[in-house]
C-alpha cells in the first residue's frame, strides 16, 4: 500500500499569515495533485503537478513537486478565512490509481 | 454539465444491519472510485472501476462489503453486516481518462453518503 504522509495534521492560523504544508512518501508517483475539500462536500482539485521539480502557483497558493517525485508541498501566501479547509494530497499510479494523503486541517481565523 | 450523484446523503443504521449506496457519475466517465472517508481523515480507496470491470480492490473488505457496476454507468457500494468502525462518509467519485493521467486529468467527487452505525 502506498502512503502519503502529510504533515502538518491541523494547522490554526490568523489571517494575513505565510503557511507550508507537506506531503511526504517513500514511493514514486506519475504525478501528484492537490485538493481542497470543504464540510459536507468532495474534494475539488486544485493543481496536478507531473515533472520533478515543478512549481505551480495558483493566486496566493505555490505548489512544489519534489525532484524524484516523491514529496509535494502547498504554500499559502497571505492566508484568508476562505482558505479555511481540508488539504488533500493525492498521488497517481497504474492505470489511473488516485491515492490521498492523510490530510492537513487549516484553520483560518480573522 | 451535471455533476456526480450519490445517495442517500445519510444513513442510520443499527450494527448488523446492511446498507446499499448509490452512485451515478458523469456521463461517459470511464472510471469509478469509492472512496472511505474516516472524520477529519484523507479518503481510503475501496475499490475502483474501469467501465464495468474492477481494477483495484485491494483494500475493500471483502468479507462485508460489495460493490459492482452494472453496464459501466451506475455503481452500488453495499456493506453487509455493518460495523461500528464503519461509520464514515462514502465518497463516489468518476474521471472521464481510460488511459493514462495527464496534466489536465480530474477526479470529480459526489457530496458523499454520511453513515452512522450504533
């Protein structure tokens, strides 16, 4: 089974602050996406990221590809209470194996 | 474009009980997953479909829970008897690729199935 760990678990902020959150595991993915999921609702993909090394950025949001493609990371400039939410990591594998991370809880307050 | 349906939205059950779940994803999407999602936790992958033929179930619990695609559309998630450690919302999600993921390559969620079991 392959594992995505990501660090931190919760994450309580104030508005206007810088936040980095990882996602970590010892096996290689094709590529690796990123999604944010709110209470009540699915997961919505914010980004998918497929060379090593890639940097994407998504207004306030960095996403960061690890070179052997094994570690991705999500940064978050100037955090605001609408980034409130639940941060998924999902690596894909095979024929289209979609695999989540433990998740990362943040919690922007105003 | 309509998105993927699942129902019921949630579901009391008492322990030993059975439950069905319903999933119908975007029209022509080829691939099914079913997704385990533990409160406050990343989703489990149960078992997905491409077209009407399972690719991986290795983390399905076979000896209670069941799933199948008929005509590689619709998707029923059954569980039977329910446990305690059940509780959890089920997630359906569908992606339109049969082959490999590209750059633009998307899973689409449901709302999920909450299910409660005392």
């Amino acid at each position: 089974t392959q594992l995505l760990e990501q660090s931190p678990q919760f994450l309580s902020i104030q508005e206007g602050e810088n936040l980095t959150v990882y996602c970590n595991s010892s096996s290689v993915f094709s590529s690796l996406q990123w999604y944010r999921q709110e209470p009540g609702e699915g997961p919505v993909l914010l980004v998918t990221v497929v060379t090593g090394g890639e940097v994407k950025k998504l207004k306030r949001l960095t996403f960061q590809f690890g070179d052997a493609r094994k570690d991705s990371s999500l940064h978050i400039t100037a955090a605001q209470p609408g980034d409130t939410g639940l941060y998924l990591c999902a690596g894909l594998t095979g024929f289209q194996k979609l695999v989540f991370g433990t998740g990362t809880r943040l919690l922007v307050s105003p | 474009e309509a998105g993927v349906a699942q129902s019921p939205r949630y579901k009391i059950i008492e322990k030993r009980q059975s439950v069905a779940f319903w999933c119908n994803p975007i029209s022509g999407h080829a691939t099914l997953y079913w997704y385990q999602q533990i409160l406050g936790q990343g989703p489990k992958l149960l078992i997905q479909f491409q077209n009407n033929g399972v690719v991986d179930d290795s983390q399905l619990p076979k000896d209670r829970f069941s799933a199948e695609r008929l005509k590689g559309v619709d998707s029923t998630l059954k569980i039977q008897p329910a446990k305690l450690e059940d509780s959890a919302v089920y997630l359906c999600a569908s992606s339109p690729a049969g082959g490999p993921w590209t750059e633009n390559t998307e899973a689409f969620f449901g709302q999920g199935t909450r299910l409660t079991v005392v």
